[in-house]
C-alpha cells in the first residue's frame, strides 16, 4: 500500500472516515487496548512573561506530551529535524506541483534548524512553507488555466510520471509550468478515453455520433470543471490546517501511528452511529493526497462486489450516468457525501489499483448494517467432513452500553462455537483476514476458548517489564482440529489470537504474513496537559503510542507481523505492505518468553503443514495467482503513463485484460459444498436476508483460501482416525 498520489493536492490531513463515521480500526485499537491507560506528566506551563500564539502553545504542549508519555520518544537533534523537513515538504506538495527547487533551496536553512524550532516552540519553518505555498497555488491555477485553452494533440510521445517520490523538484517556473500541462493533457486524456468508450456502447443507435474534436473539447471542458472545484477547495485550506499538517510531519517521524488531531478533526473521528445507513461500505482516508480504500466492511455493497479492494485509490466519483467528478483537493466530509445516497441508487467509482492498473467500478448503494461487521458461521463439506468456518471481522466490544451488556466479539465467538460443536463439525476455521484489530479483553478470552490456562499475549508499558495477559477461565470451550486464516490486513488483535495459537502449535495458520503493528495507541485531549491562557483553547487532541505488545514466545508482532505456518499465494505479497513500508515504524524486539506449555495433539501438526505446502504448489488456482503477483508488482512500481493515445489505450487494455483474466479464472475454481447452520436460514418472506445470506455463501463457496483451510482441517481429521488405538484423545470431542 504505498503513498502515492496520482493528482497530488497541496495539503490534506491523514485523517480516516468510515461512511457511517463509525470508529476505524486503528481507534478501536486505541481507545480498547488503554481503557486502564494513564498519563501522569506534568502539564506544560506557559511562561509568566511570555505571549504564546495559539500554534506555539499546541506545539510545546504536544511535544511535552510526546516527550514524556509515550512509549519510546526520539532524540529530538538534527537528523530529526531532516526528517521531519523532508515529511512535510513532502505532505505540502507530494506531486512536487507547485514548490520549484528554487523554493526548497530557500526553505533549505531550515532543515538543521526544525529541531531548536521544535524545542523553543517556534515555527518559522512551517510559517515560510505556508506563506510560499499561497503564492504557488495562484500560480498553479493559472498554469492549469492556460493548459486547458486549446487542444491537445496526442500523437507525439510524451509521458507523465505519476510518483510523487520519483520526481525531483521542477528547477524553475517555466518547468513547473510544463509540468502542470503534461498533467492537465493526462486527465484530458483520461476523460477522453472515457468519453469514446461511452460512445461506443451507448445502445442509442439514433444518436449522432460526436467528433474527435468535439470529444476533446467536452473533455477539456470536464476538467476544466473539476480543476476550478479543486482550487477553489484549495483555496479554503486554513493557516490552521497547515500548521495541523505540520505538528503531523513531527508526530509522524515519531512513530506511524501518533496523530494530531485538531479540534474539528477530533470531532470527526470521535463522531459515530448505530443502526443502518445507505452506501457502498468501506473505510476511506487521505494519504499524500490520495483518497484510499482502508478497509471493506463485512457484507456491505462493495463487499459483495468484490471489485473494490483495500488499497485502492478513488478518483473520481460519478452519480449514475452522470459526468464523473475528480475528488481530489476534497476532504473526507464531502467525499463521503457524494458517495452515500439512496437505497438502490448507482455510484461509479473510477479507481486505481495497487497493480496500477484503472477502473470504473459501479456500486448499487445499499444498507450497510453494523451486524454485518459481527461474527457468523457457515457449515463446509470437504469430502464427507463436516467443518465449521467463522468469519470474525473485527474485534469488537461494546464498552459505553449501560450496565456492561454492550455487544462482545467474546461472546459471540463463544455462541458460534456452541452453535458447531452442537452440529458436530470435525474442525473449524477462523477467518481474520482483513480484521483490523480492536479490544485486548475480547483477543485474551477468545484466545482462553482454544487453550486451557495460560497467556496469550504479553504487553510492555513505558520503563516497565512485560506482563503477560493470561486466560484465567480454565478449561477448553473447543479442542479439535484449528485452522486460522490471515492477511496482510490483519493487524493488532488478529495478529495476538494468529500468533498466540501459532505458539501453543494450537492450530495451523494460513495465509499471508500479517500488518505487522504491535503497538497501542490511546487518544488524549491536549487540553488537559496545558496550564496557560484558556482563551487559547480548544486545542485538539493527540492519539499517543503508550505500548506494545509481544508474543507468548518473546517476540513481538511489531514489523514483522505473523509468519504463517503455510504460505497461500496473495496478489499483493511483492507489494511494500503493512507497517514495514514506513521508515519511521518501531522496530521490531523481543522480551523473555512467557510461562506456557504447547498445546498436546495426537497429531503432528508439522506433517499437515507439507502437505498443505505440497498441494499449494500444485494448485491452478494459486499458481495464477502467484504468476500475476509478479505483475502487480512490476505495475505498481511503474507509474509513468504515455500520453500518445494509441500507447496509452494499449497501457488501459493490458490493465483490462487482466482485470477479466482473473474474472474467468474466478469462475473455474472449485466450489466447496456450504450451507447454513439448522434453524439459521433466513426466512423466505425476508427477500433482502436471502439476498444477503446467498451473496456471502457464493463468496465462502469460491474463495480458495478456505478451500486450503478446509483440506487442512481434512487431513487433521483423517489422521486423528488413522492413529493407533489409545491414541485418539478429545482432538474430535
């Protein structure tokens, strides 16, 4: 999931937005893991003779509170201040669009100084780069402006690069003015090839055809449009929003996941509700100007479409037929508004994948319930063997309902269990793949259902040793045969429950290696640590590293994430995924090893782990898999785009033809028998339950990664009845 911009904007804050504004992944992190959580640091005092501005009194509070709460602050000298130079240049102007080396040349008497800045509570760095930037963005609309008056021509042999990191700064005005016009020609381009293709497969035999000419000059007009949206967007940006984007570039060089959130944003991401709304279903944010797909929620449209993934980058978002709408320069509120709409409405959304490749997705809106995101189960035949399979999206626990009856994952995993042990399933799988994470208590006790007494993480504060979080129920709600299925999406508490039963050797994991965050997050109102003028306030809040946590072997989960014990071919494995991709990420340690004893099996666990392997490298499916993963990869690191229609078209075909390569080979797959548990079939008379229920039978029946899981389970159980008398334990009870 790299951090790339296709068209760059000056400045957005990386803030993530569910379209029901429910709580990210990463908050239920922060807010679950802590709940015991304190910070005892003094408060920073303003000085008695000093006039703080309101930016100077945010910056000395947030960094007394960095400084001194969380779990492994930097050395704040000169390579600091490189870095956080460099970030938020780069979060100023990721497209290098309007700063030219000129400008950096100038800011360039910063770059030593940021780290006396940062420790005197100054800000001339940051207030140089926001004067500079309102007279570029001037600059900038009129260079789009005056790219747009006439025609292109797309017959020469140009080319745009659309990586940010791999370009340099424009040496002068005149380049920075021949940039923006070799990017107006792409989107110009981009509408056209849009524009043709609608032509053509309009069903409207009777309509006249429109001209090249005609086309092109429709087109320019389109983006003619949306440019004056984005600058007139840009335009809006606040000193405030610069300045937040600023305390960022310093937070974010601390560690990945410590955020500043101004007092509008906290409100955002605090702002939640139940119940049922209509829209596509996904976690959307903002990084280095680019409107992402963070995660698909469980059941909802674009779910069951299959087509948008995590990772993917909205461009432009269309209302039915209508013209498409570039989305960038907008900020998450107003994305999120032109997405939802009515129950059955169409949206299309043009999209980049991380292949690189383009294209426009169509979404019927639709209910998006929170009871899609909780855990459920199906029932899988594998050659005569019954297997239970639970689908557990996130981890999450309802902490605010009153008297602490608020829904658990705990409790349902624990009902779903019940549900298949009284259908006597042989086995059972988890699936963890895209789940984020969420509360500890919930990981700590689902764990406590697969193992009798015993840890099942270790978590370390600040200057403290680690502690090991034990499941003190005693007993084994199940101990047959476990496999658990994982992604480069799982993150957090899914790592803690994959790599827990990976270490008792409770079960065999699948997949690929996961996220790889190992740390906790808590958000803190800054308020709370200033004593100086309340008129300054409100301040905003910051979203602190207090912890991480560690295996029950030792090692953490932190960067290198759970290894699985079979490796199941991903799209997306050559890609810089997870938490390793960013340079500034925690590293990676390990503590002593906790006090447990490996689960005991009549099985061995290693032997159905080369037969998976076996039977993995001979399977069509995954070998298509792999193939294309190499494609990916050379597709996701090149970003250059010719501009000579012929090449490009070709660019766009390639992209499409293996778009439906992998539609028909979806289509051969071998499908698993499933059905649903007795008495849990919806009911008839309720079409839209139906509905749903056979979209996510239809997704469990083709998906291959459970197809290996389920042979797992298979094998678990044929070689538990093919052990010698006496040896056959609870392993099927």
């Amino acid at each position: 999931m790299n951090k790339k911009a296709l068209i760059p904007i000056f400045l957005l804050l990386a803030v993530g937005v569910f379209f029901s504004f429910r709580l990210t992944a990463d908050k239920n992190a922060a807010e679950l893991f802590n709940n015991e959580e304190k910070l005892n640091i003094e408060p920073f005092q303003a000085p008695d003779d000093a006039t703080l501005t309101k930016n100077q009194a945010i910056q000395q509070t947030i960094m007394r509170v960095i400084q001194e709460g969380h779990f492994s602050p930097k050395e704040i000298n000169d390579d600091f201040a490189k870095k956080v130079f460099s970030k938020y240049l780069e979060m100023s102007d990721y497209g290098k669009l309007f700063f030219t080396q000129g400008d950096i040349d100038e800011f360039s008497s910063y770059e030593s100084k940021v780290d006396d800045e940062i420790q005197n509570g100054t800000t001339a760095f940051c207030d140089a780069v926001i004067a500079k930037a309102k007279t570029r963005r001037k600059d900038a609309e009129n260079y789009c402006q005056e790219a747009l008056k006439n025609p292109f021509t797309f017959s020469n042999m140009d080319e745009i690069e659309l990586d940010g990191k791999k370009l340099s700064w424009c040496k002068d005005e005149d380049a920075l003015k021949a940039r923006w016009f070799l990017s107006m020609k792409f989107r110009t381009l981009s509408r056209l090839t849009e524009l043709k293709e609608a032509q053509v497969s309009s069903k409207d035999s009777k309509e006249k055809l429109k001209t090249v000419d005609t086309l092109e000059k429709e087109a320019r007009t389109s983006v003619q449009k949306n440019m004056t949206s984005f600058f007139k967007r840009l335009n809006k940006i606040s000193d405030g929003d610069y300045f937040a984007s600023y305390i960022n570039s310093i937070c974010h060089v601390i560690d990945p996941h410590t955020d500043f959130f101004p007092p509008k944003d906290k409100q955002r991401f605090d702002e939640e509700i139940s119940g049922t709304f209509y829209g596509i279903g996904a976690v959307l944010s903002i990084e280095d100007g680019n409107c992402k797909i963070q995660q698909i929620v469980t059941g909802s449209p674009c779910w069951k479409g299959g087509k948008l993934k995590n990772g993917d980058i909205i461009l432009k978002v269309a209302q039915g037929a209508d013209d498409p709408v570039d989305i960038y320069g907008w900020d998450l509120e107003d994305i999120v508004s032109i997405i939802r709409g009515k129950e059955g409405s169409e949206v299309r959304l043009s999209v980049k994948h991380l292949d690189g490749s383009m294209e426009v997705i169509s979404i019927k809106r639709g209910k998006v319930q929170m009871e899609d995101t909780f855990a459920k189960s199906v029932i899988l035949k594998n050659n005569g063997i019954s297997i239970g399979y639970i689908l557990l999206p996130e981890f999450y626990a309802d902490f605010n309902a009153k008297d602490g009856n608020g829904r658990r994952c705990a409790k349902d995993m624990e009902k779903e269990i019940q549900k298949l042990k009284s259908e006597n399933v042989n086995g059972i799988i988890v699936d963890l793949r895209g789940n984020g994470g969420g509360s500890l208590n919930d990981v700590v006790e689902i764990g406590g259902m697969f193992v009798d007494k015993g840890p099942i993480v270790q978590v370390k504060s600040k200057g403290a040793a680690a502690q090991p979080l034990d499941d003190n129920a005693g007993g084994i709600l199940y101990d047959g045969p476990l496999t658990i299925l994982v992604n480069q999406g799982s993150a957090s508490a899914s790592e803690i429950l994959a790599a827990a039963m990976q270490d008792y050797k409770r079960a065999v994991i699948l997949g690929a290696t996961s996220f790889g965050k190992g740390t906790v997050q808590r958000v803190f109102s800054l308020e709370d640590f200033y004593q100086g003028d309340p008129n300054l306030f409100p301040f905003g809040s910051v979203k602190l590293t207090l912890q991480k946590f560690y295996r029950i072997n030792g090692g953490s989960t932190q960067l290198k994430g759970v290894t699985p014990d079979v490796t199941l071919p991903d799209l997306y494995e050559l890609m810089d995924v997870g938490e390793r991709k960013d340079e500034n990420s925690m590293a990676w340690d390990q503590v002593a090893k906790a006090d447990y004893k490996p689960f005991k099996s009549s099985v061995d666990l290693n032997t159905l782990i080369e037969a998976s392997k076996k039977r993995v490298q001979s399977d069509g499916a995954f070998k298509l898999i792999s193939q294309n993963a190499l494609r990916v990869k050379k597709q996701s690191d090149d970003n250059r785009y010719s501009l000579n229609e012929k090449k490009y078209l070709n660019q766009i075909k390639d992209a499409k033809d293996f778009a439906k390569q992998m539609e028909e080979a979806d289509k051969t797959k071998k499908l698993l028998v499933v059905d649903n548990l007795a008495n849990e079939k919806p009911k008839t008379s309720d079409t839209v339950a139906v509905k749903k229920n056979d979209d996510w039978i239809k997704l469990v029946k083709k998906d291959p990664y459970i197809n290996e899981a389920s042979n797992v389970i298979a094998d678990w159980v044929k070689a538990i009845k093919n052990a010698p008398l006496g040896t056959i334990n609870k392993d099927l009870n």
